[in-house]
C-alpha cells in the first residue's frame, strides 16, 4: 500500500481518507489488489498527514518531549472505506518480514491515529483491541465508540456524538423548531447521530417528519429518492448528519432541482468541508448552520506546508496528486507516456506564494485535533520511557525502548493532562473523550465566497449542564433577517386543546375547542376549572361562578318579605282586636285563650320565612327549619285543642252527657303544651345528632353555586313535617265530625275547612319541593308556610273579625246560639 513513511526509535501509525472513493476496476492499479481503485484525491485529509508529520518533527527537535528519541510514522490511505482501512490496520500492526522475531508476536507501531469515519474506526478498534494497541481518532465521533467494554484501547481528541446531539437539540430549542426532518449516512455515523439527536429532541417535544438515508456509493435512484421526500415535505429545517463525501452527491442534486427555502442544519462532518463551500452551493445550502470543534492557529504549519514538493521525496505517496491540483501540472520526474491531461511542470513551480485555502492555518479545526493526538502519544510515550511527566528532570529511560508494548502506551494515554503550547488543555475522560466544546457555524456569503463564520458557542457549564449562547443578530438566514418557523401545526390559540391527527407525528395536530368548564392557555390539554370556578367565554380562564340565594333585594325575595310581614302584622292585629273585645259572645264563644295562643303561633308562623331569606349560615339553617317545625306543631296543637273543645261542647248538648267538664282551661293547655312538647324533642335530637348546614350545591347549574340549608338528616326533616301532618289529620277528622253544630256557630266548619287547605298545601308541598331547582326551593317552602298560614288565620278568624267589626248587632249570646 502506498504510504508516507520515516524511520524512527519508536513507530507511530497514521490511516487518513486521502482518496474519498472506492471504485472496482478490471485492471491492477499501483500497489493495489486487483479490482480495487481509490480516486477522489481530497486535500483536506492530506492536510491531516501533514500536520501528523508537522508535529512529529516538531517533537523530535523538542529537547524536553521525549529526549534523544526519534518518532517515525507511517501513514496509509483508507479510501474511506471500512475494508480499505482495516487492511491498512492490518498492515500497519505487521512487523517487517526481514526482521528475526526474538520477542512475542508485537505490532510494529506503538500507537496509532486514526481514523475520521466512525464506521472506520469501528473496524480498526475492534480489529487492534485484542492486540492492546491505541487507536486515537482525530474525527470519528460515533457514541459507540465511547464504550470501554467493547473498545477498551480507543481515545479521540474530539467530541462524542453524544454531546453533538445535545447541542443540535439546544439549537433546534433555542430555535422553537418542532418539524424537522432528517438524513442520515448508511453508516454508523450517520445512524447513531440522527437517533441520539432524535431521542434528545423528542423530550423537548419535537417531531421527526422523515429520515432519509445515503452513502456515496447509492445509485442515483436512490439519491432521488431522498430529494423527492424532501420536495413532498412540509418541513423548513432538515438536519444533514453525514460525512461530506457521502452528503456531497446530495447536495448537487438539491442544487440541481433548485431546492431552496431550506435550512439547513450540519454535523460537524461537512459544515467546514472545502469541497460543499461554493457560491454554487450556496443557492440551497446558504445560512446553514452547525457544531464544530474549536479553531485553533498553528502558525509555523504554513512554511512546513510551503515546502511540499514532488521532488524532495519522488516517492512518496500522494504528493503527486497534491502537485497536479496545487500547481495544475506533472511533476518532470513522474511524467509517464500514457497520461497527457496535463502539461508537464517546468520544475520552476513554488508554492511559497499560493492563497489557497489550504495553507490557511489560522483556523484550523479537524487539522488541530490530528496534532493534538500525536501530542497526546507522546507524552503518553515520554511518561512510559521516563517515568515521569514532560517537564520534570530528565535523566535516562527507565524502559527499554524495545521493551515498550502497546498495552502500556494505552494506560499512559488514559493518563494524560497536560496544557500545551496554545493554552489548550489535552486529556481524556474514562471513556477516553475529550471534554466538549463546540463552536456554533453559520454558512455566509462575503466577496463572493462562502465563510464559515462563528456566532455562538456550546460548551459544559459549571452545574454540569450544557450552555447554548448564540449571537443571532449575527446569523444569516435563508429567509433573511427572520427565524425560520417550522412547524407541523401552528400552536392552538388559548382555549383550544389539541387533537392528535391519526397516521401523523404528534406535532401535527387540530386545534379543538375546549369543552365548557375546561381552560387552555398554556397548556396542551385542556384543564378543568375548580368546583367553585367556571370557565369564561374564551376559555382561556376559570372564574368564580354566580352565587345563588333568595336574597332580600330581588323581587321574589322582597315579595315573600312583604306578605310574610303582611301575615305578621294582622295576626297581630286580629290578636289585639281579640284582647279588646275579650267579653264579647263571639270571643267568649270561641275560647279566647286558645284563640289568642293560636294567633301569637301563627304571628311566629309568619315571621318563620323571614329566617329563609339571606344568604344561609349555620345559625340560620338550624333555626329555619327547627323554628318553622316548632311554630307549627304549636300552630296546630291550638287548633287541635279548638276542635277538641268544639267536639266536647257538640258532644254536652246530649242529656246525661259530661265529658265537656273534663276538657277545661288546663286539659286545653296540657294538650297545647304535649304536642308541641314532642315536636321540640324532635327538633333537639335533629340539632343534636345530625343538624341543618349551609351547603354549596352545583347540580342545578354549571355556572353557579346555590346556596342552600342542607337538612342533615332526611328522615328528621319528613318527621317534623309528618307530626304536624299527624296533629292537622286529627284536627281534620274532629272538625269533620263536628260539622253539624248550629249554623251561626260554625266554628267546626272553619276548622274543617282551614284543615283542608292546610292539608292541601303540605301536600303539594313536597313534589314542588323535591323538583324546585335552587332558590325556588326555598321560596316554595315559605309559599307553603305562608299559605298555610293565612288558611288558618282567614278560615278561623275572618268570620268573627266580621262579625266584630262589620256585624257588631250579630255579636250577640242570643245570636251566637240561635238556630235555624
């Protein structure tokens, strides 16, 4: 295999990509296996063995690295190709054939750097692993290679993908992208990359719209297989994580069908690459955006650079080609008859003066991390042989230099830190990463050329996250001065909840309206409001619902206050008309004490409602209901000690009859005080074991609360309402059976009569009561107690209030009993 090659003390192995193709051929080619040709001559890795063999000759005149010891190298193309580079390892791990074989089986080289393709290295790693030889690896980013377990003897002075797709996500985020699509390289690189891009991204809710896939040796089907997903898709921000060879057919074809309103964002495999930086690619690619390592200047390259010639070794491999791009002729000691592309050099040629690219050494990125690996093995190499770090006193090795093995060069570069002559701090974590840092790179366009400008920085932060610091006023976009938006679905407006689209990533979606007593604002779903709080009409905010009581100020409320006092005052009245006409016939006929405890009981009655109306209290909820059940049980116990005495008195007119004299003055008030003496014992249990309380009650109405006195115990509340119900049955059926008294003293019928109606409201009370929603329960509970109430008082007492007042010539002993 053709290499570049210099005997030294101890050998140090290079593998590079020079050619960036691998073609099968039906003819041998130089120093090649049949069948197989590399082309594609890259000048970028070529810098790359240039600047290997920069620092190795740098070190060797370095008196106090590695002391009157030589390095020697060789350095072997890859083609980058996987089987190409582990022949390569393979060769490189050989020891010469002349050489006798004293020692157990060794590899010639003591370290190896190698090599920029994940895929590669994979190959070289495992292929060395068991041979204990270090591999350190220059652009091989892959996470996989990171394990320890697998690959125990690989180091690289660059960064984990690991930490690469940490950053593209702090991008994407920093961004608001959440439609992205993405393209990967049929290798290990590529696949590894865009899946720990894709799980990072995913936790920031991002959405991947495809994943194409390419490699430099697809077909062109294949290629435009790719270009149509992203004509048919919708998204404006794709991720390109692949090397630049494989991106590179890609790219021309996306320039080709004038691809544009793209951005694009890079790996660090091909956002500074040479070859893809041109105003022609520009047109597509312009604005992208990506990581690469930090830049570094080494400023004594370019003269080591300037003095690459053909004709100082003829045979070393592949200055030729570097010739023929450089100065655009055949070198005069290389001219076959057979190649006539060219004009043959003069031998004149210089490079002393040339402005390419290539000798631009003030930023130098990938070219950095190759000096820092060889530097890396060799204070690995120092340590070994000196038994002592660079820098101390140096005296004579305490190793044989032939007793150096592969195994110990390993442990010594796990064990290297050291700051060297940039201010740049060199060693490797335990799984032989270097710590990560990136520089954020924006594609522009300056005097017609394409720049690899930076405008921001990516590096760990001191609480061991990552920080992302952008200067986005100085990012060139492909849509101008904005941010790119690319989403799959606009983000639902406030009181919308989103709704999955089925087939389609989650970050597509429709925007639903959330349902009542539900808010969005900022969140995906919709919330449900607390109990007490309702939904507005945009529904992007709960607010307290209406509350609802029978107040005093509405007219319901000021309507039932007026009849209740109405009730109220001529009770009254009808009590002091009572008192003042106390020694009338009519008065004395209808038992004036009773019919004065029966007013003051219907007085109460009337001023019950007025414990209904407000907003309820505990106070108030057990005095309502205790009060309105004790005012009645007396209410009626009175009327019931009326009938009984109009009974008795029907009852006396029969001869031998005495059953009037054992119901006088005191059986009248034993009989008052026992009935209402039960329902107050009722009523004291009802507080004392389960009493009334104000309650919020929301089934009415989703939009407000109606306050309410909760009863505490059903069964108490129907068993004050079914003693009264007992005690009005009993007055019903004596006054019934009382009926036939004279006519003008009628006293049965109005009993009767009032009964019937107060029977009647109770008892079409309760359906209205279970059905009323809200206030109107309460109201219906006073109307029932008022009209209850204003039976008793009318039935009972208009007629003698008549008499009294409009017919005081019928309030007469002689009338009262007359018959007919």
């Amino acid at each position: 295999m053709p290499s570049l090659f210099k005997q030294g003390d101890i050998m140090i192995g290079g593998i590079f990509p020079v050619f960036n193709k691998e073609i099968s051929s039906t003819s041998t080619f130089e120093k090649k296996p049949p069948g197989v040709k590399c082309v594609g001559f890259d000048l970028r890795p070529f810098r790359w063995t240039q600047v290997m063999i920069f620092a190795i000759e740098e070190i060797n005149k370095d008196p106090a690295l590695l002391p009157n010891i030589s390095l020697g190298y060789r350095i072997l193309d890859s083609c980058a190709s996987p089987t190409n580079t582990l022949r390569a390892a393979m060769t490189l791990a050989s020891r010469p054939e002349e050489k006798e074989l004293t020692l157990p089986c060794v590899p010639a080289i003591s370290a190896l750097i190698a090599e920029s393709g994940s895929t590669q290295s994979l190959a070289v790693a495992g292929a060395l692993g068991p041979f204990q030889v270090p591999i350190v690896s220059y652009f091989s980013t892959c996470a996989c290679l990171s394990d320890k377990a697998k690959y125990p003897t690989f180091f690289r002075t660059i960064p984990s993908d690991y930490f690469q797709a940490k950053a593209l996500a702090a991008l994407v985020k920093r961004f608001g992208w959440q439609w992205i699509g993405a393209i990967q390289s049929d290798n290990d690189y590529g696949r590894d990359g865009v899946q720990a891009f894709t799980q990072e991204v995913k936790k920031q809710g991002v959405c991947i719209a495809f994943v194409g896939t390419i490699l430099r040796t697809y077909t062109m089907d294949k290629i435009l297989d790719v270009v149509d997903m992203i004509k048919k898709s919708t998204v404006k921000v794709i991720l390109a994580f692949v090397p630049e060879g494989d991106f590179y057919p890609l790219m021309k074809e996306v320039v080709k069908q004038n691809i544009t309103g793209i951005q694009w964002i890079a790996s660090e495999a091909w956002i500074t690459a040479a070859r893809p930086s041109t105003p022609e690619m520009y047109q597509a690619f312009g604005g992208a955006l990506g990581f690469v390592v930090q830049k570094m200047a080494i400023p004594k390259l370019k003269p080591f650079l300037t003095t690459i010639s053909p004709y100082t070794d003829p045979s070393a491999a592949f200055v030729r080609d570097f010739w023929e791009i450089m100065v655009g002729c055949k070198p005069v000691s290389s001219v076959e008859l057979t190649e006539a592309s060219l004009e043959v050099c003069t031998g004149s040629e210089t490079l002393m003066n040339s402005q390419d690219v290539f000798f631009n050494v003030t930023q130098l990125r990938v070219s950095y991390n190759v000096y820092k690996a060889v530097y890396a093995i060799a204070h690995a190499l120092h340590q070994l042989v000196f038994c002592q770090p660079v820098g101390g006193q140096t005296g004579r090795p305490c190793l044989n230099l032939s007793e150096i093995q592969p195994k110990e060069v390993t442990e010594h570069l796990q064990r290297v830190n050291f700051r060297n002559k940039f201010g740049d701090d060199v060693f490797f974590d335990v799984n032989g990463d270097p710590p990560a840092s990136y520089d954020v790179i924006n594609w522009q366009l300056r005097d017609g050329q394409v720049q690899h400008v930076t405008v921001g920085h990516f590096a760990s932060a001191a609480n061991g996250d990552y920080k992302l610091s952008v200067k986005e006023e100085e990012i060139v976009w492909r849509t101008g001065k904005m941010v790119p938006i690319s989403v799959c679905s606009n983000v639902c407006p406030v009181g919308t909840r989103k709704a999955q689209i089925k087939g389609k990533p989650s970050c597509c979606f429709d925007c639903i309206p959330c349902a009542d007593g539900t808010i969005a604002n900022s969140t995906v779903d919709c919330t449900p409001c607390l109990q007490e709080y309702w939904s507005n009409e945009r529904k992007d905010e709960c607010v307290p619902k209406t509350i609802e009581f029978l107040t005093y100020h509405e007219p319901m409320g000021i309507a039932l206050t007026v009849v209740s006092l109405l009730g109220a005052s001529l009770s009254l009245a009808t009590m002091i008309v009572f008192i003042g006409y106390r020694e009338t016939p009519v008065i004395k006929a209808s038992n004036s004490e009773l019919s004065c405890f029966l007013l003051f009981s219907l007085f109460l009655c009337f001023l019950c409602p007025l414990t209904f109306i407000g907003r309820p209290t505990v106070w108030t909820c057990m005095l309502r209901h205790t009060a309105f059940g004790v005012t009645f049980a007396l209410c009626i116990s009175c009327v019931l000690g009326k009938t009984i005495v109009v009974v008795t008195a029907f009852k006396a007119t029969f001869p031998g009859n005495k059953i009037a004299g054992k119901f006088g003055p005191a059986q009248q008030r034993i009989i008052v005080c026992s009935c209402t003496l039960i329902q107050i014992v009722i009523c004291v249990l009802w507080l004392k074991l389960n009493p009334p309380f104000p309650d919020m009650v929301f089934r009415y109405s989703n939009k407000k609360i109606v306050l309410e006195c909760n009863t505490g115990s059903e069964a108490a509340f129907y068993a004050v309402l079914g003693y009264i119900g007992i005690l009005a049955i009993i007055c019903l059926v004596l006054a019934f059976l009382a009926r036939k008294l004279p006519d003008n003293f009628n006293e049965a019928k109005f009993i009767t009569f009032s009964m019937l109606i107060f029977c009647a409201v109770w008892i079409t009370f309760i359906p209205a009561y279970v059905s009323s929603p809200g206030k109107f329960t309460v109201a219906v509970e006073i109307f029932a107690i008022l009209s209850s109430a204003f039976g008793l008082l009318i039935s009972i007492f208009a007629p003698k209030c008549y008499i009294i007042l409009i017919k005081p010539e019928n309030n007469t002993k002689k009338h009262v009993m007359g018959k007919l």
